[in-house]
C-alpha cells in the first residue's frame, strides 16, 4: 500500500486495514466464562504474602492476530491459553509456578513477544518465543537484583527498551528467609539501560515493597518518568529524567496511597492530559465493615493522628490530576472512586465504547491470622465497575455484571474474540480464573490501533502516544507493556467513535518523538501501521 499522508517531520508510514467481527448481541451485561486455571495454594491456608496471588498479560504470541493468555500460578503450573478464535482456549502448561509478575515483552527486538515472569522469591526468568510455539528460557545479561515487580519501556531514549524492577521486601525476606537481609541481595529499585542486549544497573533506592511500575511523564517534559508503588508505610517513589540520569520528583505527587496495590494511567475526561489511578484499601460504599474491623484496628496500632495528617499517604485510592501548578493533585473522591474494598488491580478502558475510559477493580482478601474471624480467612467482596459519565465522574454499574465476588489478583483488559470491545481476565487467588466476555450495548464504533516499528529495536513501539481526533473531542492513549497489579497489557490501542462523532484524523506520537498523521480512518476497523526508517 502507498505511504498514508502524514506531516513533514514523520518518517514513511502503511496502513492496512481491516474490519472488525461482527459484535454478539446486545444484552447490556458480560457474561462469565471459566477458564482452566486456579492459583492455587498448599493445603488451601493462604499463609502470609501467598495472599499476593499472581498477574497474567496478554498477547499474541504466535502471531496469528488473536491475544493469548498466561496466567501465573503459586503452587501449581503457570498456564497458557492460545487463543483459537470466538473465545475458544487450547490450553498448555508454561512454567514451574511459584509466579509473581507476568509481561509479555519483545526483550530481543526480534519481532517476537517473549515472557518475562518474576518469582516469590525474586528470581527473574525470561523465556525467549522461537516463533514456533516453543519458549527456550534464556538469561538477561546484567540483571541480577531480586525483582517482584517488573516494567520495560524505551527511557533513555536510544530506541531500545530498558527496564525497571523493584523488590517486595517483606515478601522476599519470608520466603527467602535472614539470608535476604544479612546477604548480599540487591534489594530495591534499579533501573537497567539497555546497550545492544545487556543491561547496565543502576540502583534507585535499596529498599521497596513494590507491587508496581509506571512510566508517566510527571513533569510534562514530553519524556517517560518512573513511578513505583510501595505497600505498607513505605511511600512511593518517582524520578523525572535528568540529563543522563534521574532525579528525585520531589513534592510533585500532592497525596498518594498508603498501601499501594496498582498503578494505571489514563485521560479520564478527555482533556490531552493522561490522570493515573492508584488502588489502596477502603471499603467501598455499603461494604459491611465487620470483617474489616479488626485489620483496620492493627494497621492503626502506633500511628500518632498528628504524624497522619502530615502524610501525603492516605488509606484510600487516588486519583491523581495534573493541577495548573505542575503538581498532581487529589480528585479520587469528587470522582466517587476513593473507595473500592480491598483493590489489586484497576485498569480503565473504554467498556461500553462511548468515548470515555471506565473503570474496573478487582477485590477481596484471603490470610489464616489476618482474617481470622471470617469463614476460611476470607474478606469476600464484589469487584468494583464504574462508568465514566462523560468526563464527569464515575458511577458504579452492578448491572454490567462484573461484581464477582471471587478473589481477584491480576487482571487484563483486551479484545479476546476480535469484535472491538473489550473483554476482561481476572487471574482469581483459591479460584478458576474468569473471562467476562463483553456484551454490553454499544455507545459507539471501535477503533483498534496496532502500530509496528520492524526496523527498530522497539518493534511494537512500546511508549507511543496516540490521539483520535473527533468532533466530538480527542481521546489519548498509550501503547505500554504492564500497568496494574503484577500484569501486562497488549501493545494495541483501543477507542470508541461516539454515535454521531466523525473522525477527523488519528494523530501518532512515535517513542523518538516523531509524529505521523492518518485521516482516513472509520469505526469498526482495526488498523495495523506500520513505521518505515
């Protein structure tokens, strides 16, 4: 196909185009599906950080043009689930369990989605795909400190992708026992460059009780930032680029979350500015609180009120908002999503194709001494479903039927059966994990955007920006590798024409900062571009 037009300063681009499948019928609601997948644990007593479950990402790891699944296990075998078509599984054993994170990542810039997992005690595996349906675990040369949480973006800005990690102390020194304190580990947060396949360290901090990374751009600089979220009393941390290095972001993050469970980011409202989400602990409205009583009453054993109100960590979710002074304030509340139960995971995504992001948390609590007093140690809650009302603030939508009361960890948002809405994938601790398939009633046309970058050592242009110019406003979105708890997200951008809306053109900032421009762009399309140069 011939170039598309685009502006002077961008490098040759194609488009394909092809149509999306036909959506089932409108019944306003997902229906569940079970996929064959439990993380389990021995004996079935969560003791301690088994409670932490384990993440899942998609991808399409043999380039067939449909998502797979891998869902990581605890005490049983991670699983694979290739995609067959209409919601169809064949499913296969992939790994020893024992996982933690899961992100579906081109590591070697080969064209291929390879697997990079973390383990409970900090080991990190990456298994490179063959291309042929088969993994061969390889080593990521340069990496050596423990990670629990890991995320992957181009950061330096040289084309590659370099990567960050950061340690779950706690977790760690329990599973791994004194030898994780009195030893040599490198606990912490690193940050490794990418120089043509080994990676130099650099420590950011050498202590965390991280459970998640993103790459922001806090300053407004145009560049990737590093945020990680700590659990427990340790704050979260951020650094803006610095010349060669990074810097500490200072006072940028007016308020953050006490225990901080996921990180998502997301133009919540339209406005050209991405907002970030992060999910903490705080029944949800209605909640009865009986069975969190006596949690609350151990974390508050020792917090002086004087020392509480001086910290910007609060015991609720946030939602973070750029501010006309550079700073990232606080609107989790006016936006009615502050408290969501007990949160691992939240993403947004455009649900219901109307134009504007919703919301999705998974929740629930499972410890033998923390819970106690519950029936099998068990905080059961309902996932928590919002809708955004139209940039305004979020309401919640029990009868979309998502409020499972399972107990979720990990979690992705994706296009599983190829109609243009998305479904969901809850990775569920003591449970079969579950695909809500989504029927919802449709406000609009989709939109799906893979971009493609073969020449370069970032092929699916992880870091990319995109904006879908309509006269009904602009909508944003990033090609990432991970958001949320533990889990990775699949490098393709979703939008949702408005009914009525015309679109005006599609707008891409590439990772180097070049821009291309496609105007002849319709709903119900999937659009594969692909960079030349």
């Amino acid at each position: 196909m011939p170039p598309a037009q685009d502006d002077r300063d961008s490098p040759p681009i194609t488009v394909q185009r092809a149509p999306l499948a036909e959506d089932a019928a409108c019944e306003d609601r997902f229906v569940t599906h079970t996929l064959d997948h439990v993380t389990t644990i021995e004996g079935n007593v969560v003791q301690m950080f088994e409670a932490n479950g384990a993440g899942l990402a998609a991808g399409d790891l043999d380039g067939d043009g449909d998502l797979d699944l891998l869902l990581g296990n605890h005490d049983g075998p991670d699983s694979l689930f290739w995609n067959e078509g209409d919601l169809a599984f064949r499913k296969e054993n992939f790994s020893t369990g024992k996982t933690r994170d899961v992100k579906i990542v081109d590591v070697n810039a080969d064209g291929l989605p390879d697997v990079v997992l973390t383990r409970n005690t900090g080991t990190l595996n990456y298994f490179e795909n063959g291309g042929d349906g088969t993994f061969q675990r390889r080593v990521l040369p340069g990496v050596a400190a423990p990670a629990y949480v890991t995320n992957w973006a181009d950061l330096d800005g040289d084309g590659d992708l370099d990567l960050v990690t950061g340690s779950y102390d706690a977790g760690l020194l329990t599973d791994r026992g004194n030898e994780y304190i009195v030893g040599n580990a490198r606990r912490g947060v690193y940050y490794y460059t990418n120089d043509n396949g080994r990676f130099r360290m650099a420590p950011l901090a050498t202590e965390a009780q991280a459970l998640a990374i993103l790459f922001p751009d806090l300053n407004g600089d145009g560049k990737p930032d590093i945020l990680v979220g700590n659990d427990f009393n340790t704050p979260d941390m951020a650094w803006v680029r610095a010349g060669d290095g990074w810097a500490d972001a200072g006072d940028l993050l007016v308020a953050m979350t006490h225990s901080t469970m996921s990180y998502d980011q997301a133009d919540v409202d339209n406005s050209g500015d991405f907002e970030i989400f992060a999910a903490d602990m705080k029944p949800y409205p209605g909640e009865t609180m009986g069975g969190w009583e006596p949690m609350m009453d151990a974390m508050m054993v020792g917090m002086v009120q004087e020392q509480m109100a001086a910290d910007p960590q609060i015991m609720e979710n946030v939602l973070l908002v750029p501010g006309e002074d550079g700073r990232l304030w606080n609107m989790a509340p006016d936006w009615g999503v502050d408290g969501t139960g007990w949160t691992w995971s939240s993403k947004f995504g455009d649900l219901n194709l109307d134009g504007y992001v919703d919301l999705y948390t998974v929740n629930g609590m499972i410890e033998e001494r923390l819970f106690a007093h519950l029936p099998d140690h068990e905080l059961v809650e309902e996932n928590q479903a919002f809708r955004n009302e139209e940039g305004l603030r979020f309401e919640r939508m029990p009868g979309w039927d998502l409020d499972s009361p399972n107990s979720g960890r990990g979690m992705v948002m994706a296009d599983l059966d190829g109609d243009g809405d998305l479904d969901i994938v809850v990775n569920n601790l003591r449970g079969p994990a579950r695909l809500f398939e989504n029927r919802l009633c449709r406000g609009g046309e989709p939109l799906l955007v893979n971009l493609r970058w073969p020449d370069s050592a970032n092929p699916f242009a992880i870091g990319a920006h995109l904006r879908l110019v309509t006269d009904a406003g602009t909508q944003l979105r990033d090609i990432r590798v991970g958001s949320g708890y533990l889990s990775g997200d699949a490098p393709v951008a979703h939008f949702a024409m408005p009914a009525g809306a015309t679109i005006e053109a599609l707008e891409i900032t590439w990772p180097d900062g070049t821009r291309s421009r496609v105007e002849d762009v319709a709903g119900g399309t999937s659009l594969t571009i692909e960079r030349g140069g």
